[in-house]
C-alpha cells in the first residue's frame, strides 16, 4: 500500500476517532467558577488599579495599560506609539539610558512591550524585594522621559531594519494586506508603519505622545504576586499620587471599512515556499452581547483542534498544515480571521474546500455535540491560562478598552456556558451567511496566479502593498 | 526558673518551624508509597480551579544497550498508541477536547508524560493515566509506524540543519559511559533492528509502579485524590525497579579537541564542554549561577566581550545540562568569519580565568542570582513548574520536600563558591573542545 494512501487512512481513521470520543465519552463537563479573586481601587488622579493577590512565591507581575496605540497617532507618523513605549527606556533628568537598563538588569526584572492599534501594555515581572524600587523607577520613567533624539534614532532604525524583515514574512504581509484593505485611510491602518513613517519619528514627537496619553486616567494598573492590599496601595500613593491627570480625547469614530471589490488579493512573496491564505471578514454594528456566542461560534468552525476546518480540512482532507481563526473586537465592531497555509499545489482547493466548508457552516444546523466540545474547549482553556494570570491581564484589559460592566469578567466562564445552538445559529446567519470574505493569498505570484485565476477578480500586491495590477472579474 | 523553662520549651518548638524566608518555602507537600511501590506527591494549592498530572518513570536513553538505541524515544510516542480502555491517540483527544494541555519527554535519565486540566477532570486524568502505565498496546504495526517517524524526525534534524550533527558529537566526545554518550534519538543504524521484543522489555522493565511516580499539584482533595489514585493504581503490578546502568565516568582524561566538517554550516562555530558532578554535589549549585555570569545573565560576561565589544561572535548558547550521573556545562558560539576560532575560544578563556582568579564583585553575583531566581520562580509559580520539580527531586533523591529549600542553596553561593568551583571544574585538562567547520558543497 503506498504512503499516501496509508496517510489519507489514517487521516480518515483519526477523523472518526474524534467523533467517537466526542459522542461517547461521558466524562464530567467543565465546571464554572466566577472570576472575582481581585481587588479594585482607584488613586485621587484617576488610576484605576486591579490587585490579584496570589501569595507563596515572591514575585510580582505588573501590567501597565495606557488606551492609546498607533491608531493615536498623527497621520504619517504610524510607528510613534511603539518608538514612545520603547523610548520611556530612553533616558530621564535623573538616569541615562544605560542606567535605567543597568538598574533593570540588577533587579532581573523581565520587560515586555506591546503596542497595538489601541493600546500600549507594559508588563514586567520583577521580584518582590524589588517591587517598591521598580515602582519609583516607572513613575520617574512614565513622567519624566526625556526621548533623547539619539536613543530614539536607534529605536527607530532598528524597527525599520525589522519592516524590512517583515517585506517576507508570510503573515505579517497578510495581516497588513487586510488592515489596509479594510482600514486604508482610517487612523486603524497606523498599526503598520512604513520606512517613511518611522524616518520622521524624534524625541519631541516622543514626548508630546507620552504627554499626552501616559496619563493616570488613561491607564489601568494591574498587579498580581505576594502583595497585601493596604501596603500596595500606600505604595502607590507615594510614587504615583503626583502624576497628574489629562484630558482624555473622544475615541475616534469607526470609519466604514474601504473593501476592494475584488474577490482575492494575492500579494507576491517571492521567498515563501508555501501558500499563506487569510479569510476575513468585519462583523459591523457589534454589541457585546454578542460576544460570547461569537466566542463559541470561532471555537466550532476553526477555534480548535476538534473544530470543522481542523478536522475536515487538515486531518481528514489533508490539504492544510495549519489553521488558526481569531476574533479582535473594537469598540463597536469585529475582525473575525481564519489564516490557513498549505502547499502551493493546493492553493486552489485550498480557498475552495474552505469556502465550502464556510457555505456548509453557515447553512446547516449546529450540532448539539459540536457545541458542547467548543464550550468546553473555551471553559477549560480559560481555566488554564487565568491560573497562568496572562489571560485575566487580557479580560480586565478589555473591559478597560471596551468599558464592559463587571459582569463580563464576573460571569466569563458562566457567560460561556449559556451559550446555546439558536444563539450561535443567528449569529452565523447575521455576520457570516450573507456577507463574502475577502481573501489574501500570500506566496510567489508566479506560481500561484495560474492555479487562482478562475476563482474571480485578482488584485496582485507587490510585498510593500502597491498595486501590480487587477485581473479577471 | 519557670521563666528558663517557658523559654526553653519555646525555643524547642520553634526550632521545628523552618525558617520562612524569600528564599524558602512552606509547600505542604504530601509524600507516600503504595503497595505496589508506586511513589506518589501530592500538592495541594486551591489559587486556580486546575490541576497538573506527571508521571516520572526513572528510566531514560542511558537505559539503552550498544545496537538499540533509540528504544526510549519510541516507547515515548507508543504511549500515546492505545491501551486496553482507549483507543489510540483517544487520551490526546481527550484531554484536547477540554481545553486542557499535554505533552511529554524523555531525557536521559528520566521519561515524563503530564497534562494539566480544568479541576474537576481529576479522575478522567488518573483514569487514563492509569490504563496506559498498567495496559499499553505495543504490537507490531504500531512499532513500525514509530521507527519510521523517529527515522524521518531524525532525518529532518540531522540532514541539512547546520551544526545539528556537532550537537550529538559533543557528547560522544564529552562521555566515554555508552549510558550518556548516545543520542536520545537514537542512531539510524540501530533503528531498523529495534524489535517488538526489545520495546515489550523496556516497557515491562521500567515502565512499571516501583520505578515511577505520580505528582499532582493543584486544586484538588488530598483525601480524595488519594482514594482514587490507590483504586486506580494499586492493581498495576508492582513489577521490577529497574537496575540502573553504570553511569560513573573514568576520571582524569585530559584535554580533547576535534574538528568536524559541515557541509551545511555558513559559519564557523565550536563547542566547549566542562564535565563537572551533579545535583547531590554542592558544587553543582555555584556551577548554575557560574552559567548566569558567563552565558545567561542580562548582559553576561561572554555576550559583552564576544557579543557586543569585540564582535567576534554573533550567536552564544549552551548552559549546564543536568544528567543523573555527570553534568555538563557547554558554551556553543556561532562566530563571525574572519576571527580564527582559536582567537575566540583564547577571549573566553581568559574570561574564565579572569573568574578563577578574581572574586565576582557583589553587584556581579546578585545581579546574577536575581536573574536566576526570577526564572526560578517563575517556574515555581505554575502547577506545571511544581510538578516538574517535584517529580525530579523524588526520581533522583527520594525527596521531594527538596522544593521547600532548593533555592536557599542557589542563593547562599558566595564569590569565594564561585572561584572555587570554577578552577575545580573550568579547567584545561577537564574541556573538550569540538570546531566546526563549514565545508564547501
């Protein structure tokens, strides 16, 4: 018997596994809890602080988010938010660049930094020996930054170096391609900063970002570690009660997006070796209590590995080597992606068995077993990564962004569970059923174009997104 | 007099109280055998509705006779393959299906298989757990589809990925023992003569109660886990313990040096490897924060001078690598052409000596040791990390309230620790030193 056949054997014996242990097993479900094991308070300027105490193993998390991101910034000016949140490293009156980071390195405090359309999240991990010093140093970092033009330079030329990496990267080019496509002209697309962009970037820029968007009522603090709350706070006071407050801008209005009317864009990436496809889609005109239907109704079509293309399209079919999907909410409306790679031979079938099993999807009955997998998979997924502390960052982060009342933390695994079959159904039929996905394909052009030219209209993108040129209708 | 005698009797209880610092711990760990010998650990920590389950089985590569190598690895993904209950691959699917996560491996001296989960699968864990270590599937069919996977993963690692090769050559070199000097993955040759005779014996030799240990760490009933632990495992047959290999190394061999050709390197590279004792020597703690001041520390000694000043080098790894038997610290540089790799190896010895003879200054060493706490702790601080470490303190030490004061052992290393250990052990006549060259297609 021949390898591939052997394959496409096992392929179909583990799809059938999967069914059988799904419709048999009668193992307990996931048990609910309520998310409520923090404290919350707010400083006399308006920071809001969220305390999990979690006690035994000195060490302290911090997570500091400002809402503001590179959709804040001036128009060419994208990159301004990430070169500000590196830059507050850059130097104060007091500490030198190299004395800040000298200081960082004693301490062995661990830094992360992520900027993203609307929001700047700093998170550190720091032992709790050094909680206060670390503390004294941010508020002298957060207020007093200097952005000296020489340390920003090297910010900047180093993210230009990697915007010049990313003119290969696979995924990176898809997920521009979409922001650009769907958010051209809208604050939303300086999430991708240019060569040009990041070249007009100086320390005043800077420092008038910081000034104007580090303030405590634009901000959360959350901590968690071996801390007790009456300390924390007196802690806080002391190093964060003079940071004055500011204005806090109007959010910007969503912009309708601009979509090309063309069915694919293949974009040239003439170092991939493989075939990268991104199926998005804008659920416009959102409202929260849509959200955890739409949570599930993720899990069910791609969310996992027990989910419809994982299963179909990747054990049974073999066509895909992975797939992914994720939901990003804005304040009033959804990104929902599904980002597949393949072999360049099936690129074709690649986009057309997905666009079946989407068809199928969103015209067939969801099945009772297929929901309770995807709960459960969300529930106990939940479970594991709030015990990690990383996804409790994220749900409190959201709330803060979206101004979400308490319940959505309080009740989000709850919330999960009153999910049902009608609630999943009408979303599909409001937000997939009646609107096209647009698709990207990323991977070398010259191999592709002949295998997806029937599928419909072709606009063809160079890897720096100008427009080569549109074929087919 | 009464007064003398209170104070006395205070002194005496209090002295059973272990001293809590920042660098000790109160874990209430809970320790017992069952009939069958299996060893079983138990944490309880009700902060998360989850729990991680591990299963150590105190066996690994070194395990492995001349001509079958490669065994461990295989029975590794066996144990995945189906045992009387469940099909094969159900116990992923499984634990997939509620979102938990899995994963396993097998070193040299040990095999782990683990999962965490939401807090009220606990018996659908024990349950599956139970059935592979008491009925695992191992026919014929299964153990050929292994061999070829092992065959293609060791293909895909060793083909055309530069430097992979001096990878495995380093530690032939650096263990004359046949116990740690072979691959865990095994050597092509003896892959194709492994038999379903030899995977059935190291199955039913150390897969087996008396030589593993169940760790579950989480939120969970002690009384309750413990019930269905024993009506889950007692029945396993408690079978042998498994002799353990030789694993002492002769001593004294002197300075070796090797240089292999790479026809899919770009650059040159080399590796440098100072065996020195493991974990039940007090030596092997000043070695660790030694790997934090010359490789791992933000900046160390080496990525300042071979990184960052002179530039010689674009890539440093390696580390201390624990083994049962004999650990090893290694030093990987990926250098720049242009600097002959004499002149880089000379920089980081004179670093080394530089160590040697000058005491670490204060900022140096606490700088260190908070780096290497940090990561400690943040190992220390999930299900999983706990359950790893006390899996190995039981397997290695039959000890597992080790976790409560193994970092004060890292903590309390001085300067004079670091000195010591480093002219005992960083030495000439104890390196082997093995050049890669980049050879031309």
């Amino acid at each position: 018997m021949s390898s591939l056949r052997k394959n496409k054997i096992f392929h179909q014996l583990f799809f059938i596994l999967v069914l059988w242990t799904s419709i048999l097993f009668t193992f307990e479900d996931v048990k609910e809890f309520k998310i409520d094991f923090f404290k919350n308070f707010t400083l006399k300027n308006g920071l809001e602080v969220y305390l999990i105490e979690e006690k035994g193993i000195p060490l302290v998390f911090l997570d500091l988010i400002f809402k503001a991101g590179e959709s804040s910034t001036q128009i060419n000016y994208s990159g301004l938010a990430t070169v500000t949140a590196e830059g507050i490293f850059s130097g104060t009156k007091k500490m030198k660049a190299y004395q800040i980071q000298d200081r960082l390195d004693f301490f062995g405090v661990k830094t992360k930094i992520k900027v993203a359309d609307n929001y700047t999240h700093f998170s550190f991990i720091v032992l709790k020996e050094y909680f206060e010093p670390l503390l004294n140093m941010l508020s002298e970092l957060i207020q007093e930054s200097l952005f000296p033009n020489d340390e920003i330079m090297k910010k900047t030329k180093r993210l230009i170096s990697e915007w010049q990496m990313n003119r290969i990267n696979n995924k990176q080019l898809a997920f521009e391609t979409m922001y650009y496509n769907f958010f051209k002209g809208s604050p939303l697309f300086r999430l991708f900063p240019t060569r040009e962009s990041l070249s007009r970037i100086t320390g005043k820029d800077c420092f008038l970002f910081s000034k104007r968007f580090y303030i405590p009522n634009n901000s959360i603090f959350i901590l968690r570690g071996d801390l007790e709350h009456k300390t924390t706070f007196e802690i806080l006071e002391k190093n964060f009660s003079g940071w004055e407050r500011g204005q806090i801008l109007s959010p910007f209005l969503y912009i309708p997006p601009k979509r090309s009317d063309a069915n694919i864009i293949l974009v040239d990436n003439p170092s991939s070796e493989n075939v990268n496809v991104l199926f998005c889609i804008i659920f416009p005109s959102f409202d929260n209590s849509f959200r955890f239907p739409i949570l599930v109704m993720n899990q069910i079509l791609s969310g996992n590995p027990f989910s419809r293309l994982y299963l179909n399209l990747r054990e049974s079919k073999n066509i895909l080597s992975s797939v992914e999907s994720y939901l990003k909410f804005f304040n009033d409306f959804a990104l929902f992606y599904i980002y597949v790679t393949g072999k360049e031979e099936n690129a074709r079938r690649i986009i057309e068995e997905t666009f079946s099993e989407i068809k199928k999807f969103s015209e067939s009955k969801i099945d009772k077993f297929e929901l309770e997998n995807a709960k459960n998979y969300l529930k106990g997924n939940c479970s594991l990564s709030i015990s990690y502390g990383e996804r409790l960052v994220e749900i409190l982060k959201d709330k803060f962004l979206y101004s979400l009342p308490d319940s959505f933390i309080n009740n989000y695994i709850y919330n999960i569970s009153e999910v049902d079959e009608s609630s999943v159904e009408r979303m599909v039929k409001r937000y997939i059923k009646f609107q096209p996905f647009l698709v990207i394909v990323v991977g070398r052009k010259n191999n592709l174009i002949e295998k997806i030219k029937d599928l419909g209209k072709i606009e063809l993108f160079d890897n720096n997104l100008n427009l080569i040129k549109t074929q087919g209708e | 007099m009464i007064n003398k005698a209170i104070l006395l009797v205070l002194i005496t209880i209090f002295s059973f109280f272990p001293v809590y610092s920042q660098e000790t711990f109160n874990f209430p760990v809970k320790y017992f055998k069952l009939n069958n010998g299996l060893k079983v650990v138990l944490l309880e920590d009700r902060t998360h509705p989850v729990f991680t389950l591990a299963i150590f089985f105190h066996c690994g590569s070194r395990d492995e006779k001349i001509g079958k190598t490669g065994i461990a690895q295989i029975l590794q993904n066996l144990y995945f393959q189906g045992s009387e209950n469940f099909k094969p691959m159900e116990h992923l699917l499984l634990i997939n299906k509620f979102g938990g996560e899995l994963n396993a491996f097998t070193s040299e001296d040990k095999m782990v298989f683990y999962e965490t989960l939401p807090s009220n699968l606990l018996k659908m864990a024990l349950t599956l757990e139970a059935d592979r270590m008491g009925s695992l599937r191992i026919d014929d069919g299964l153990l050929a589809i292994q061999k070829e996977i092992l065959k293609r993963e060791r293909q895909l690692k060793l083909s055309d990925q530069p430097y992979a090769r001096s990878f495995f050559r380093i530690d032939e070199l650096s263990f004359i023992n046949f116990a740690y000097s072979h691959p865990i993955i095994g050597y092509k040759e003896d892959l194709e003569l492994i038999t379903f005779k030899d995977v059935y014996d190291f199955y039913t030799n150390y897969f087996t109660p008396s030589n593993a240990c169940l760790v579950l760490v989480g939120n969970f009933s002690s009384e309750e886990a413990t019930s269905l632990i024993k009506e889950n495992f007692e029945n396993i047959n408690s079978g042998s313990s498994g002799v353990p290999p030789n694993l002492k190394e002769p001593p004294g061999r002197g300075e070796l040096i090797e240089t292999i050709y790479d026809s899919n390197a770009r650059f040159p590279a080399f590796h440098i490897a100072y065996p020195f004792p493991s974990r039940d020597s007090p030596d092997f703690y000043p070695m660790e924060i030694i790997d934090y001041l010359l490789l791992k520390g933000n900046p160390s000694i080496l990525k300042k001078k071979l990184l960052i000043e002179r530039k010689m080098a674009y890539e440093l790894g390696g580390g201390v690598e624990e083994r049962e038997g004999m650990s090893l610290f290694k030093i990987f540089v990926l250098c720049y052409p242009g600097y002959p790799l004499n002149v880089t190896q000379s920089q980081i010895f004179q670093e080394i000596e530089n160590l040697k003879n000058n005491l670490v200054s204060h900022k140096e060493i606490v700088m260190a040791k908070n780096q290497f706490k940090i990561e400690y702790l943040i190992d220390l601080r999930s299900t999983l990390g706990r359950a790893m470490k006390l899996g190995e303190f039981t397997v290695y030490f039959d000890n597992p309230y080790l976790i409560n004061e193994e970092l004060s052992r890292y903590m309390n290393v001085t300067p004079q620790d670091i000195s010591r250990v480093a002219k005992k052990y960083l030495d000439k006549r104890n390196r082997i030193i093995l050049n890669v060259i980049p050879e031309k297609k």
